[in-house]
C-alpha cells in the first residue's frame, strides 16, 4: 500500500572503495518514510540493505544490489544486479545543481494479527479466560517462530507479528482444569487477494475453526 508510508526504518548502503575498504552510509526514513544517500558514484556497485523498520513489518529478506551507468546520451540508467528489487520503476532527474536524483521506492510487507475467541463447547455465550494457544510459523519449510498468547477474561485474545504467505499451525496447550485441551491443531496461511486484502487461506486437511474458536485478522 503505498500510500502508506513507514517512518523509522534503517538502511545502510555500501560499496568498497579504492583500497578495498567497506564504505557504509546509514539513513532512517523520515516522518514521510523518505531517506536520502548522497555522493554516489556511476559504474560503481552499491548494497543498499535494511537493518531495522517496526515491527508491524516484515524486514527485507534481501539487500538490493545496484550500478548505475551513464549512456551514450549522457542520461544516467540504473541496473539492479542482484538480490532484491526496488518496487515500480527507478526513476532520474537532474536536479538544479547538475548532479542526477536517483529516486526509488522499497515497500515492505506488513504483518497481520488473528484474534481467537474461546467458547465452551455447544455454549457460545460461555466464554474461557486463561486458555494458551500457540501458533508456530514455517520459515524455509523449517518451523521456527511461535506467537504465544492467554485468552482475557471476554475468552478473546491476538496473537500478532505473523508474516503473510507463511504457514501456521494453531494449537490448544492449556485450557484450565475444567476443560480438555484441544488436539486438534488447525493449518492456515495468511494472504492476500487481487485487491491487496489480507485474507486466511485453510489447510485443506486442517480442523477448521469452529463454535468453540473463532477468529478474525488484521493486518498490523
């Protein structure tokens, strides 16, 4: 979404210069999610990485990798080598002063939350406090990062931070003594549609979410 813009998020940028040495800039995007790199060189490679952005976001998997050219009308052409990519079209001014604006954007993915409600069985009004669920999420087919939380007393609680287009796995691991904890352990992937909005995609083998837990998503 980009009319979304995400202040705070850090960057460096290197390349290595004539001895051999790393040379590392570092910008944070301003209140407008804006940054700028200066004193950047034609036919010479830079790394432009992200080292941090809130929470709310995915970090960039890959740092982009970049050379910009001069060509035979004297324009400046930026070539992205390898890594990731900058989203849209790269575009070049020359400013006032005579030296090329190279101007880019990066876009981050957002995160989104699943909010559970816990009802005792076959008594949707009856609602469970201090119920534990768990959501493990696959990262490089390998599951790697669990979101814990305990149901309040309304049986309501978010589990937040999850990364869109990674499964999860939702599991039941305490319920109190009155109640029996669920085996069941229900699949899910979040999403999104042609329209850009977030939406769960069910395991086809999976428990589906039924009277007793429901959920609703957001994105962070």
């Amino acid at each position: 979404k980009r009319n979304i813009v995400i202040p705070g998020a850090n960057f460096s940028l290197t390349s290595v210069d004539a001895n051999g040495d790393l040379v590392t800039q570092v910008a944070r995007t301003d209140s407008q999610g804006k940054l700028t790199f200066e004193d950047i060189y034609v036919e010479k490679e830079y790394e432009l990485k992200e080292l941090s952005v809130s929470n709310d976001y995915a970090l960039l998997a890959l740092p982009i990798r970049f050379i910009a050219h001069v060509i035979n009308d004297g324009s400046l052409s930026v070539q992205t080598l390898s890594g990731g990519t900058f989203a849209g079209n790269v575009n070049v001014a020359l400013g006032n002063d005579g030296y090329y604006v190279v101007s880019a954007i990066i876009e981050n993915e957002p995160k989104y939350s699943i909010q559970i409600t816990k009802s005792k069985k076959n008594k949707e009004n009856i609602k469970v406090a201090n119920a534990i669920y768990k959501i493990e999420t696959t990262n490089n087919q390998e599951y790697d990062i669990d979101v814990v939380g305990r149901t309040a007393a309304n049986g309501v609680v978010t589990l937040s931070g999850l990364y869109l287009n990674r499964h999860c796995v939702l599991k039941e691991t305490y319920v109190g003594s009155d109640y029996i904890v669920s085996e069941d352990e229900i699949g899910f992937t979040g999403t999104t549609d042609s329209n850009g909005n977030l939406v769960i995609v069910m395991d086809d083998s999976s428990p589906t979410f039924n009277g007793e837990i429901t959920y609703e998503v957001n994105e962070s």
